[in-house]
C-alpha cells in the first residue's frame, strides 16, 4: 500500500485516561494502514523523508491546516439495514415498536433490502466519521458486502432468536463463520438476541461455540429496569446471572444498553472485566421512554469498558455516534446528578478507546498512536456553530454536527474526502434505498418475526 | 417590496392542534412580507398572475424542488452574544459555572464585544433555520444592531440585577424603549434577570412600568426545584408567587426554564395563561445536571403556551434549535415515562407556533398560512441521514442537521440563500469574534458582576 500523509493537522490525543488534548500543527505519516509516527509538521521522520527522497514510495498527501484528527468514532451498537425503517415506528412505547411495527416489518427482510439498507448505513456513518461499527442483524453476510464496498470496518453478529428453531441459529453460527474470511476490515461475533428471547440452553451452546472457536458473544440484556425485574419474577435471577450461568461471560460479550444492570450484578460482572464491553445508546432510552439510562459509572467502577452506539435507526433515526457521545454525556451527568462528571475527555474516550474494546479492536483503534490503525476523521471546526474554540474537546462533545467531517480514512485509506465518498456513489446508493424503502415497512402479510413479551 | 414566489415546494402544516401534515408540490406566494397564498404548484392565485403578467412587480423565484419549507424556528430564549464563551465553561456544577466562571467573565463586556458575538450568534442561527430569537442581555442596543445587518427578528430584554442599582435599571428601561424604534423585526421586552436576582421591589417597579408601557417581562424564574426551595424557605413563597404579587404575571411574562414550577403553582400560572409563555431548553438542564426539565404537560394543561430554546452558548454550546426541539421530545417522554407523549407533531408544533408565541408573535409568525410572515425556513432531506423518509415530521424532530437548511427568510426576504448569509461576510464575522473571544474569557481583573445564591 503506499505511504499517506496527513500534514500540517490538529491532533486529539486521547490517553488511556486522564484529560485528553490537542497537540497542534502535526504530520500523521501512515503506511500499510497503520499510524507510523506522529511529529510536528515537517519534521520526519527521517526514515520516511528517505524513502520518499529516493521515489521508494509515492506518498499520497491529505491537506489537515484547519482541521483537527480525531481516531474514527465507533458505532459501538447498531443493526445498520434498519435505517430502511427510519422514521416508521415512531411515538410508540417499547412494546408497540416491536409487536406492533418492527417485527412485523422484519418478516419482509430479504438479502437484497438487509444490502440496500447495509450500503444506505454505511454511507451515513463513514460521511460522518464512524469507522468501525458493531453490527447486530440479520443477513449478516450482505451486511459484509456492504462494509466491504464501503471500506468501513465492522464486527457482525449474525442474529438468531431460539423461536426460529436450531437451523436457523447453526445457520446464523456459520454465517459468522464465513464472514471471518472476508478480510482485515471484517470480523465476526455471535449474535444471539438477548436473554429474553434466546433460551438459556440456546445461550450455553451458543458460549461453547463461542469459546472453542475464539468468538465473542454480542447480545441485547438488561435494556431496561422492567426486563430485569421480570426476568427475576420469571427466573429468579437477574439478566447478568443468566448470562452468567450460561457462560456467556466467560466467553466474552459485548453487552447492549445494560440500563437494567443492578448494583447486584457488578461483582458478577466484575470476574468477566476484561472480557465484557457494554454499549450505550441514550437515544433510544430516552425516546422510548425506558426510565434510565446505562449505568456506566458502576460499569467504570469494575473496570467494563464502554461504547457509544445508535442502536438502529427505526428508534434511533441516524447512525450518528456525534449525537450519541453528546448525549451519553448529557444523560450521563443528569443519571449522577453531577455536572462535574462525564466530562469532555472522558466522553471523547468513550467514543473512542471505549468503541475499539466494544468493536473487539482494543489494542488496534480508537487513538492516534504509532502502530495502530490509521482509522482518522478530520474535523472542520471553523463554522459559526463551533467558534470561537476556547476548548476543542468541549466543540467536538457539545457543537460539532457531522456535517463537520471532511476527510476520513479507514486503515490508511481515504473512504471520505472531501465531504464525499470515494468508494460509493452516493446517489445510486441513495436511490436504491427509496426504491425498496415501501416494501420494508408492508405490514399486509401479518405474521411477526418475534413477540417482545421479556 | 418585490413579490416573491417559493416553487414546487412541500409544506409543513403546523395546526394549532393535532397532527402536522405534509402537502407537496406548492406554491408560496408572498408578498410585502407576508405569505399570501399557498397553493398547488402553477395553480394560482389568479391576482398574483395577472399582476405579474402586466409586469407590476418583479416576481422573485426561489426554487423549492426537493426541498420542505417549515415555519422559521424561534429560539425562545438566549443570551446570544455569550456565543463568545462557547466552551469556557465546561463540566461546572451550576454554582461553580456562574460564579467561577460567566459572572467574572461577563465583567469583561462592552458595547464592540457584545456587538461581535451578537453578529456571530445571528450567524448561526440564520444558517440554522431560525428566524427569530428572544434575548436576555446586557447592551440590548448592540444586539439590535447585529439582528439588523442580519435580517434576523429579535425581541430582546435589556437586562439588569437589583445590585446594578436604580441608574443601571433605568438605563436599561430607556434602552428598552428606544428598541422600539428599531423597525418592525426588533420588538423589546423588560428584562430583569431573574426572582432571585431581583428585588420584589424592582420587580413590581418594572410590572408598572411594563403594565403601563405595553411592554411585557422576559426573565429566569424557576430554574431548578432548588431555586424553588430555596426561595419556599426564604421567602416562604416560591417564584412562581414572587411573580404574582410583584405583578410580573399580570403584566405578562416569558418565563425561561420554569423547571422548578410545582403542581401548586399551576393554579396560579393558569390565571395568567392568556400572557405567559415559558421557555424550555433542556440540553442545559442535563448538561448542568439540574434534576428535571420544565413541566411542559403541566404547564400546557393550564393553557400555558410553551417555546424551544438554546439558553446562552456558554452552557448550550449551540445555538441550534433543531437540537433544543429534538431534546425537548426525548427529554419530555423521559419525564412523563409516556413514549407517546410528545410525539413529533407536538414537538414542531412548539419549536414554530410555541416559539412564536414566547416571542410575542403569536399571530404573526409560526406558521406558514396567508397573513402571517413570510419567516420560513427550506430543508433538504435527501441527505443519507434522513433517508428514506417514512415520515417528515419524524425527520425533522429526530435526523435532520442544521446543515440541512438550505435557505432562510425573514418577512420575505432572502437572508440565507443556499446555505450563505446574504447580508453579512461570515468570514468577517468569525474573524472579529476569533480577534476578541480571549477578552471575554480573562479572568485578572478579578471582580463578577453578580454571585449565585438563590
């Protein structure tokens, strides 16, 4: 691959923790898609001034004065095709989105509309500096050609719920299997639907699978308070014992939402820390009403690492993870009932670092670093609705909108310049969407994927 | 004036109840300000063609193909010149935020600084969508003069603290009073800021004054349920009654925020409900973690009418009333525990004919209907974020961007014209307020202009 350089840019440097900050007027040199070394504008490294003074290498040259580099957001939690459905089910409690719209929608899935959709998604999210996402549906390898045409990067999780029966979920088991051939920028997780709708034994063979074969599980559990309390009315245990009787912890799961964690189930959480990641999708709590919010303090406080993500879009109405992290810290602080906490870094880290663990990516994304992943959105920071700038972390938390994203690359390659994809044509991609938008949103064959009864 | 004529666009309907609507393919026909006619596209009105066909007036056209003209957004309330704080402020508990930070800055205002943030918050807010904002400020004069070079409508208050003294209130009364003489897009209301920083005494003083004058009040009230305690344990009333026994109710009132009005201030809110609109801005009252937001169901069953705010830039950030409206939806269902409560058309309905009225237009502006201003706002939602669209009003409460804003007028004229400010050098804009945004934020000449001890 040749060698890129973005030159002359801002850089966010977000540390493990602790304040993050601005380092300004750098180069970022990239080669083999990796960040290679990050100096002061002109400065080296030798060896890459070497190699580009004797033509080894052409060294493709992104402009970065004004702007400022920050590592590619992560989509800690989506299922991206439901932004065919985006604006369809919309002033409904949790209850009548699913029964009564979502699922019964769901029953005109087909690879075809899950690709449209994957391609409308991914279209969205890179336009707006998300350069992983962690995906949970269905037709997961369509959801793959997608990624692939994109240049983004994302974890699947091929989705099953125990009512489909055991063809479905070993057809979904190899599905996720496959999609672990499809190359560096796709990886594979196994997605059972959540505690309430996959049944323990479901659960159990899903986490051997998962352990003998090196995946992790991605699942919905604890949404709310209501499943939590239900599922101890029903079982007698909480979501977080059900995962954890049935080794899902001990395999490794990222965890969606988790609103419904109780301070019971921290230590039980805590023995599985290094192996669990929570998503966390304000939103959606808020629209649909669902009481609270993802206790992430606790999670912190028991060393779970956490992500930010939009859920789908049927709730969520955009993949926009700058809406999200704006509002992870909102919600955050009105939940503690502090201003002081969820500051400007440690949300930016949320976003980052945290969506690279949730993304499975920990050691490889989510901070601009020698030796990791050149995955890097530039950001305009010059619009009325962000200057003046006294502090650039606060204008990437509370102003910023996505339309601010130039230029954004994903393993060293540029997938955005320009305000504009280069991989995609975003008319014919847009196109194709309002083409098949009717047929996803038909509720004239009855019938429903699942019933949310949790 | 010329007439102008808004083609083949759709038309947001905000009735004064119910649902919103969508009708395609329109023409707006506007003329000396206002809307005229809404009719299908070519068809009319008959007069409107004849006169342009005997050439009496040049017919401006603004193309409207593809895109959805809503009313022009009011921002209900703001500090607009605090744009020149934006972020320096950040993860401050109330007191520290006021008393650490705004109120020792604020001693750093003069009449150019106030100017060049009021001409920078116009910027946005016109490249935003909105039409008209209601200010609180100090140099209200100054801020006139930025809504003039921008075209924007204003109603701004002139604010004082009971500790300024009698000479300060009285200038800021006079200033008042000579707002009125600023042409028909500037109107003026008292502004004292707020029950807990301004005597009973004052207070009525300036009921009188507001009573006898046809001015009415704009002022903080009720911001938070410990505002509301503390003056319960003070004074032994809360501001509510503060209100109403200096007179401020009868004179009529936009009260901002109102988070802490209580069940039992409704009765007495309801006698005055014809003349008292209340301003919401919640991404404060999370980002501040102020514990509720304002009563909005409460307050509407009284008959109180309600608009969406922004609150200053310092603790907002944004001057974006897309994102204030989308809040206010998420965080009322959250409030009431009700998903369909607030739902989309409710919330529109708000951000347009609410907002209009706490700007005191009740009938002027806030919907496009003939007779009324001509303050609209055009939106393209064919971005990748909105599509496909299920449902405009759900794409205009939950995806859109203010990026989205294509063009914007104000009593019919252009003043945003694909995405440019015509009467102001945005370039020049920012670069003035770049220039002086460090004299705002200095803290060495120690000094506030007021401490917070509610």
């Amino acid at each position: 691959m040749p060698r890129l350089l973005i030159r002359n840019v801002s850089v966010l440097i977000v540390p493990e923790s602790g304040d993050c900050g601005v380092d300004e007027s750098q180069d970022i040199h990239i080669h083999d898609g990796q960040i290679t070394a990050i100096v002061p504008t002109g400065t080296g490294p030798e060896s890459a001034r070497a190699e580009a003074a004797r033509g080894a290498d052409p060294t493709e040259v992104v402009e970065g004065t004004g702007l400022i580099a920050v590592p590619g957001l992560v989509n800690s939690h989506t299922h991206s095709p439901m932004v065919m459905m985006r604006g369809a089910a919309e002033d409904l409690s949790i209850e009548d989105w699913f029964n009564q719209r979502i699922w019964p929608m769901e029953v005109n899935l087909t690879p075809e509309r899950v690709r449209v959709g994957g391609r409308l998604a991914c279209a969205e999210m890179l336009l707006a500096g998300v350069t992983t996402y962690v995906d949970h549906y269905f037709h997961a390898d369509q959801i793959a050609e997608a990624a692939l045409e994109a240049g983004i990067r994302a974890d699947l999780a091929p989705t099953f719920f125990s009512s489909a029966g055991p063809e479905v979920i070993e057809a979904a088991i190899t599905t996720a299997r496959g999609l672990r051939t499809r190359g560096p920028r796709i990886t594979a997780s196994l997605g059972p639907h959540a505690t309430y709708t996959v049944s323990d034994e479901d659960l159990r063979r899903t986490a051997d699978i998962a352990r003998a074969e090196g995946f992790r599980l991605h699942l919905h559990a604890a949404e709310t308070d209501d499943q939590t309390q239900s599922s101890v009315d029903r079982l007698g245990v909480t979501p977080m014992q059900v995962l954890e009787r049935t080794g899902v912890l001990d395999a490794g799961a990222l965890i969606a939402h988790g609103c419904g964690i109780r301070e019971a189930d921290l230590p039980i959480l805590e023995q599985f820390a290094d192996r669990t990641t929570v998503a966390s999708c304000p939103k959606v709590y808020l629209k649909l009403a669902m009481g609270t919010v993802t206790p992430i303090k606790g999670l912190q406080s028991i060393g779970v690492r956490v992500g930010v993500g939009t859920d789908g879009a049927a709730v969520h109405n955009t993949l926009d993870v700058w809406e999200s992290l704006r509002l992870v810290a909102l919600t955050q602080k009105q939940r503690e009932q502090d201003a002081e906490w969820m500051n400007v870094s440690d949300t930016l880290r949320l976003a980052t670092r945290g969506g690279a663990a949730a993304a499975g990516l920990a050691d490889q994304s989510g901070a601009l670093e020698p030796g990791r992943q050149a995955d890097i959105a530039l950001i305009d920071l010059s619009g009325p609705h962000c200057q003046p700038v006294h502090d650039p972390r606060a204008a990437l938390v509370y102003s910023v909108r996505s339309s601010d994203v130039v230029t954004v690359l994903v393993a060293g390659e540029v997938v955005v310049r320009d305000r504009r994809l280069t991989r995609m044509n975003l008319e014919e991609v847009l196109a194709d969407a309002k083409d098949l938008a009717h047929t996803l949103v038909d509720l004239s064959k009855g019938g429903a994927v699942q019933h949310y009864a949790p």
